[in-house]
C-alpha cells in the first residue's frame, strides 16, 4: 500500500492535488538547491517541507503531514529538532482552531511525541495540557474521555522506556 505517492523522477511527495499556480511554484522550487537538500529526507517529512514553500503549514494539513511523519517516518522523525519543534508549532495552531474533541487528541499526541524523542520538559507540559483538555471535555464524549484517559496512562507508563514495542508511535493502541 502506498501511503504518500512520489514521483519517481523528481522525489516530489504528492500529498495533494496541485493547483496549476502550486505546480509554477514547485517547478521554480525543485530546481534549487534548498529543494536538492532535501531529496534525502524521507516522504511525509520532505512533503512538510515542500508544504512550507507553498505555504501549506500553520493549517490541519502542516498537522497531518507530521503526524503521518510521526507514525510511518518516526526513527528519522524523532531525532530531527527542526520537525519536532514545526509539529510543536503545528500542534499549537491546531488546539487554537480544533474542537474540543481534537485538541485534546493533539495535545496527547505531541506529549507522546516529545517524551519518544527524549523532550522530557516539554512532554510533560503537552502531557499535563492533554489532561486537562480531556478532563474539559463534555459527557457527549465520553467515550473519547475513556479512550484518552486510556492513551494517557500508556504515555505515562512509556515515558521511562519509550523502546518497548508497545510504545513506538506505530504500536497498535487499544484501550483495556
């Protein structure tokens, strides 16, 4: 199954239907040398990047990408400052502009995120966030609640050795 298509001859990650004035902008773009930089990084975290020129970030979409950059990418994602300090900002404009529901989704992720990426002090900010978003949310999401209540204790139980298997961002998560 491929997840982010990419084209073969040029390493452009196709997250999305490009508009004709998108496509003039990346044709500029692939041929410099910012954009050679970057052949080398894997998919969903060069798609960020090429997101950045078109001015994709700061949006549900920047979110997504480093999400899917988390959970399919994460050996690479979590050693690169520069993509955990943009799903930081990313994550930010995303509790501002979600509902209640996803904000405390996002919150619980990027808590996760940062402890698997050894960010202990900024976890635990995100982390306490998280709590408090979920404990915000309203009897119509209960069941969230529960599921959040649930993911929260396995970040707290991983924080201290995010290398078990049940604690890598891909690990299949079901609440008990």
């Amino acid at each position: 199954m491929t997840r982010l298509p990419v084209c073969p001859g040029n390493g452009l990650p196709l997250y999305v239907d490009f508009s004709e004035d998108e496509l003039e902008k990346l044709e500029v773009f692939m041929k410099t040398d910012a954009y050679q930089a970057i052949q080398a990084v894997p998919p969903w975290q060069r798609a960020y990047r090429v997101a950045a020129e078109l001015d994709h970030t700061g949006s549900n979409r920047g979110f997504f990408l480093l999400l899917q950059a988390l959970w399919y990418e994460s050996d690479t994602f979590l050693k690169d400052a520069a993509g955990l300090d943009a799903l930081e900002t990313e994550a930010e404009g995303e509790v501002a502009r979600a509902g209640a529901r996803q904000k405390a989704y996002a919150a619980a992720i990027v808590s996760y995120a940062l402890f698997a990426a050894d960010r202990p002090e900024k976890a635990q900010v995100w982390f306490e966030r998280a709590v408090e978003l979920v404990d915000a949310l309203g009897e119509d999401h209960e069941a969230d609640r529960t599921y959040l209540k649930a993911y929260l204790a396995r970040v707290s139980t991983c924080r201290s050795d995010m290398s078990v298997e049940s604690c890598r961002p891909n690990a299949g998560f079901e609440p008990e």
